[in-house]
C-alpha cells in the first residue's frame, strides 16, 4: 500500500526539470511563443535523446516500456516549463499502436517513434464537439482513409498521423503522403500549434481497434492533458509568488495584503491536493482496469478547470501587466486553455463521470 | 505506487473484521444505554490491541508499535460498520496526547485512564471573548496564592462545558512577561466555587457551546502541565502530532453517498433529480473535490509511512481548508436538491445529530451547520495566512503588536 512516486520516478523528473530548465527558459520559450511555429527541432531532439519519445514504447520495439505515470509525470513538466513540441500527439500515437496493432505492425512502426526518427501525432476528434469515438466518422475503404480531423496537434511537424475512424478503429497514415492536406489553424495555445487535417483517400494501414480501446486511448490522453495542466498551473503559482514578493504598493510589497494572501492561498488549495488526481488516473490506466475510465474523466475534468480558475486570477493578481501580451502569465494561460477544451471539456467528462459512476 | 495491501496486512484486515463481528452487541448487552455498549466495545478493542494504539498500556491505551498501514485499516474497517474506536473527544484527542508529552508521571497516572473511557469528561478553555484568532493575547488570569491558583476571567465557545469534569485551558500567569511567555497550561475541575457555565444557542437552534466564567475559583497549584509561561508552547504540541492532521478521509465518501441518495430521492420537473444533465454535472463536479480529499489524504498517509512528512507539508496545511469547503460544496448542493423544502426550520430531535439525518429537514441543518468547522479550530481565513506563509513564502501580515 503506498501511493506515492518511487526514487526512480522522481529522478526521471529531476532530469526532465532540469532539461527544461537548461534548454526552455522562459527566455526562450518566449522567443518561440511569438515566432508562433510551436516547434524546435532542438528541444525536441533534446527530449528523443532522453527516451521521452519512446518512453512508453516496449522494450522490444526499442522503447523505455515504462507506464503512463511515468509519461504524465514528464507531461507535468513540459507543462510547469511549457515546452513547446509534438510530444503530446507523439506519446498518444504511439500508445495507439501499441494498442491495438498487431505484432508486425508494432515491429514496423514502434522502432522509428522510440528512436525519434519519425514524429507522430493522433487525428481522433473532427469538429469542436465531436470528440468521442462514437463521433468519429471517418472512413477507410480498402486501403484508404477518408474524412477530415479537427484540432491535430502537432500536424506540420508529423510525419505519420494515427486516425481515428468509424467505430473507434485506427488507421496509420503518412502525412507527406497523397490525399493529406494539412490546414493550419490559428491555435490559442502557440506552443502547441494545431490544424485541421483532410483524407482524401489517403493511403493507410489499418492497425485495428474498436469504440473501447479508443475510449482507452483518450483516457491515456485525458491524463496527459491533467498533468500538462496541472503542471501549468503550478508554474502559475510561482509566478503569482515571485511577483507579489517584488511588486510594491502603498509602501509594502502587495503579498503583504490578505486579498493577495489568501488569492494565492485559495488557488494553491486548488491545485496542490489534486495533483493526487492524475498520479492516480494515470496509475488506474496502467493497473486498476475498472477504476480507469471515470478516474481519467474526473482528472481532466476538475484539473483542467481548476487549472483554469487559477490561470485567471493569476492574470488578475498581475494587475494590468497580467493583461499584457509581454506578461509570462498567458503563456500558461493559452497552455491550460488548450488542456481544458481539446478532447472533452469538463462538463463533457462530468457526463461521463456521472454516467460511469451509475448515478 | 502500489495500492494492494501485503498478504500481512491483508491477514490484519481479517482479523479486524473477524473482531468487528462483535459489533453491534448483542443479547442482554444490546439492551445498555448506546453509551455503555460503547465503552464495553472500546474496552474489547484496547485487548484487541486495536483502539488507542499509540498509548502506553500503563495508562489504558493497547501500546501497539507504529504501522501507519495498520492504522488506516482499522479506521476504513471500523468507521465501514460504525464501531466505536478511539475517542476523538477534547479529552482523548487533545489533553491525552498533551499529557503524554509534557505531563509528570503522576499526572498521566490521575487523568489519561478516565479520559480514555469518556469517564471524565473534557473541555477545552481556550477562546475568550478579545481572543480568538489572536489567542496568545488571552487575559483570563490565574495568579498563585499559596498552593492554589486563583482564576478570575471568561472563556467563551466551550463546547461541552455543560457536561465537562474538567477543562484543560490557557491562563495568564506572568502578566508581565512578552504575552507568549506569560501563559500556563492548567487543569481545572469543573466543580469549584467562581466557576459557572452559561449556554450559548447556536444559530440553528442547538445548545453546544458555552461561556464559561471564573471569580475566584480556586484548583491546586500542581495542576499545571509543564512550566509557568510555557503553556502556549503545550498547548501547540498538540497540533503537530501528525495523525490529528491528516483527518478522516472517509466521512467525506458517506457525505457525497447521501448527497446521491438525496439527489436520488428528490424531483425535478416529475423525473428523479439525478437524471437532470445539470445537476448530474454538478454532483460529478464535487466529485472530483471528493476524490482530491481522498486522494491527498493517501499521498500524505504515504509519506507518513516512508517517513517523508516534509514532502507533503503543503497538502497537509490545506487539509482544514480544503475538507471544510469541500463539505460545504455537498451541503449547498442538498439544499438546492431541497428547493421549497428549505424553508423548514431543523426538528428539535435532529439538533444533536449535527445534520447528520437525510430528512429534508436534516439537511436544512447540515447546510447551516457546514458554516461551522470553517470558524472552529482555525477560521480558514487564519488557515489561509498560514498556507501563504509557511507554505509559500509570502510575508506575514503588519501586525501592532508583536
């Protein structure tokens, strides 16, 4: 009986936070954020040169086989350090097929993610409300998938995308391939730049799958999505600190004031106790199979609106500078907008909590 | 992370099951007042070696060596059947570990036996009227005349005094010293001449709390726990023994259970209330603040048990705050589910159930009542000083006086 991370585990975030702290300073994470691309082949092979690209995949395909907590516990640091890149669409499609594909298809396809020779992403959701697999509607004939995807993350950098389609079936495709167009679309969040992708007869491997295995594929992102916001909203916590401490008013610095105080207060409250929220989601998906489902919706579901709550009152505590775009503030505002609204709001996973749950 | 139990624990959790099958009594036993059938069940679950654990067995505790694992077993077993364990009373959960840390042998001798069984009863005389969360600034006096302390002042919020045998509280003894310095612990018998209790009523209607008054009441001069002018560092010891802190994760489960029962058993627009999407995403929404309490509270059990409280200092601070609000959320939500029905004055019966009925009317209660724990023990607006900080750092307020 013990909830808590193993000495491993810290030290994998050790490392991570120290990647980060070293190669996205806010200087630099600054300087990609207006270039708008969301994207640094450096950062990125930084982090393939770590094992976070195949930290998830078996050791036979040439992965780390290490669990999705190990992987949300990454994904809560590229949250706090906001790291731009394809790291969420990677890690998911490489879950996906390891879910659901067969031995030679994981043989030809997991070595290359691992290694970080190719980047992937997942196309699943098609519009701003058809998120779950019931919605999906994408077809594939013979060997070619049609439809169009909203909200892929990533899609500009990737190199094979994993679709989503009719039934929850999964679909592997190459995004320099014919039939694919990639439209670039104008996302809040510009560490993670995101677009709507078309199949036009896209030439695809079906990898297999159906309704439930896609459910478990979006709980694995449900999890990462927590922990993203999880980890923004903390970092927001330190930035609400920092300048409280050194921003001065009627003679006294303004964390000296209660309404400042307790603003900090109530919103560390917030966050804090419920990063016991997705360590155990993401422990449920890798050893509790019926606890799984509803404890991924209700991490999403309460981080990434409490992670919400606390990124507006840190753009309140920062006065007018916290409405500005130089105030470091909204990068991790836009970076929670993002975890909260892709792939199922909160009140959507309060739906299914409650469904689940049998009230 | 693992959250299976060890063949061993999983052998200690048969084993208090298999002892919880005496519970409730039965035969001629099932016929004593509830009071009584308690304390004969405490008794067999202190030879179990399953009640007041950490008590030496010289004193009437069962003396058990520290397993944190073992703890939350006998807590998730006992509170699933509503076995009586050990007393949470000011006597039991408060002077009792005060005494094992600073009292003298006689002391431990005399008092911790009693309070243990609920035999003599205990109260706490800590507020007084100018004192509150200010409480070092407290001017009830004790002054020493021969072998007695003479009290004179007024305490105020004692809950129980009505029934107290005794009240362990905070007097000023050295008024001339810095007001953190000049306090002492002392142990009062409720019965001496200058000592009278007058009932406070709470806003929902129930008698729980007091005011008490001393004009020259007189206790023997040993009654005093430690040294002159360290009673304020007594009485914070208390506060620091980690298990009173973590608190009780499960009482928070049975309320959001009643919450959906409620939601269950009430209309809206002629179907159950709980098919309405609206409040279905409301009660998922306190959900998720009930499996945070949850889970916070087994993170922080965690490190008690490797031995790594400093790593969960900050959870721990919000426990108070966060379990206060989060009871409030369920409360608020049941006396929406009530609509009209929260007009209704609480039943003259229900007053001493502390909300704790499902009738409409028990939840018209519990929804005053809620207000409650976010005053007593630490109002949370002290409790969110003491997050800002000691948990992040944020400087202490202007205080006049230091």
């Amino acid at each position: 009986m013990d909830f808590g991370l193993s000495e491993e585990q810290e030290l994998l975030q050790e490392t991570v936070r120290g990647f980060a702290q070293n190669e996205c300073p806010t200087t630099r994470l600054r300087e990609l954020f207006d270039a708008g691309t969301g994207h640094d082949p450096a950062l990125w092979s930084g982090l393939v040169e770590m094992g976070i690209a195949g930290l998830i995949v078996p050791e036979e395909q040439g992965g780390a086989g290490m669990e999705l907590l190990d992987l949300a516990l990454v994904a809560e640091l590229l949250g706090e350090f906001a790291v731009p890149g394809p790291f969420l669409g990677h890690s998911l499609a490489a879950l996906g097929v390891t879910l659901v594909a067969d031995p030679a298809q994981r043989e030809a396809i997991l070595p290359g993610l691992a290694d970080g020779s190719q980047i992937a992403t997942v196309a699943l959701q098609e519009s701003a409300f058809g998120f779950a697999p019931g919605e999906w509607t994408a077809k594939i004939e013979g060997d070619r998938v049609s439809g169009t995807k909203a909200i892929v993350p990533s899609a500009g950098q990737a190199d094979r995308f994993l679709v989503g389609l009719q039934g929850g079936r999964l679909a592997w495709v190459d995004a320099k391939g014919e039939g694919v167009r990639i439209e670039p679309v104008e996302g809040v969040d510009r560490t993670r730049p995101i677009s709507t992708v078309h199949f036009a007869g896209a030439p695809a491997s079906l990898l297999g799958g159906d309704e439930a295995s896609a459910w478990r594929l979006l709980d694995a992102a449900s999890v990462l999505l927590a922990a993203d916001a999880f980890g923004a909203a903390s970092k927001l916590i330190d930035l609400d600190v920092a300048y409280s401490l050194s921003r001065e008013q009627f003679g006294q610095p303004i964390a000296q004031f209660q309404a400042i105080k307790h603003t900090i207060a109530r919103i560390a409250t917030d966050i804090e106790p419920a990063r016991a929220l997705f360590w155990y989601a993401a422990h449920a998906w890798d050893h509790l199979p019926e606890e799984s489902a509803r404890a991924a919706s209700v991490a999403k579901a309460h981080l990434t609106d409490r992670a919400m709550d606390a990124a507006r009152q840190s753009v309140e505590l920062h006065g007018g500078y916290g409405f500005t775009w130089e105030c470091e503030v909204q990068m991790w505002f836009k970076r929670i907008m993002f975890d909260r609204s892709c792939l199922g709001t909160p009140d959507r996973h309060r739906e299914r909590t409650a469904e689940l749950g049998g009230y | 992370m693992d959250l299976e139990y060890s063949a061993e624990h999983e052998a200690f959790r048969g084993r208090v099951q298999e002892f919880l099958k005496g519970w409730p009594l039965t035969g001629a036993e099932s016929k004593l007042p509830m009071e009584e059938q308690e304390a004969i069940f405490r008794k067999r679950g202190i030879e179990a070696g399953f009640v007041y654990r950490s008590v030496p067995k010289a004193y009437g505790g069962s003396e058990q060596p520290r397993d944190a694992i073992a703890d939350r077993i006998i807590q998730e077993e006992f509170y699933k059947v509503g076995a009586p364990r050990d007393l949470l009373t000011q006597g039991a959960g408060m002077l009792v570990p005060t005494l094992l840390e600073f009292g003298t042998e006689a002391q431990k001798e005399r008092y911790i036996p009693p309070a243990l069984t609920g035999e003599e009863r205990w109260c706490q005389g800590y507020s007084e009227p100018g004192s509150g969360s200010d409480l070092a600034s407290l001017q009830c006096q004790a002054r020493l005349d021969g072998d007695e302390w003479v009290l004179n002042g007024q305490k105020i919020w004692t809950s129980s005094a009505q029934r107290a045998h005794m009240m362990f509280g905070l007097f000023r003894t050295e008024p001339d010293a810095k007001k953190h310095d000049g306090i002492s612990y002392l142990l009062v018998p409720m019965d001496r001449p200058g000592i009278e209790v007058r009932p406070l009523k709470e806003m929902a209607g129930g008698h729980e709390f007091n005011e008490v008054f001393f004009t020259d009441a007189r206790i023997p001069a040993g009654n005093i726990v430690g040294q002159r002018g360290q009673g304020w560092q007594v009485s914070r010891a208390t506060l620091v023994h980690e298990r009173n802190l973590i608190g009780n994760p499960f009482m928070m489960r049975e309320a959001f259970s009643d919450l959906l029962a409620l939601a269950r058993s009430r209309t809206r627009d002629g179907r159950p209330a709980i098919e309405d999407p609206g409040i279905r995403r409301r009660l998922a929404e306190i959900e998720g603040y009930v499996q945070t309490c949850e889970l916070s509270n087994m993170r922080q059990f965690t490190a008690a048990n490797r031995g790594e409280m400093l790593k969960v200092m900050r959870p721990m601070m919000m426990n108070k705050v966060f379990s206060t609000d989060t009871m409030q959320r369920i409360a608020r939500c049941a006396y929406d589910l009530l609509e009209g029905d929260g007009v209704l004055a609480p039943l003259e019966e229900e007053l001493d159930k502390w909300g704790r009925t499902a009738s409409p009317t028990g939840w018209v209660l519990q929804y005053m009542f809620s207000l409650g724990p976010a005053i007593a023990g630490g109002a949370t607006n002290i409790q969110l000083n003491i997050i800002g900080e000691r948990g992040y750092g944020l400087p202490r307020d202007l205080r006049r006086t230091s």
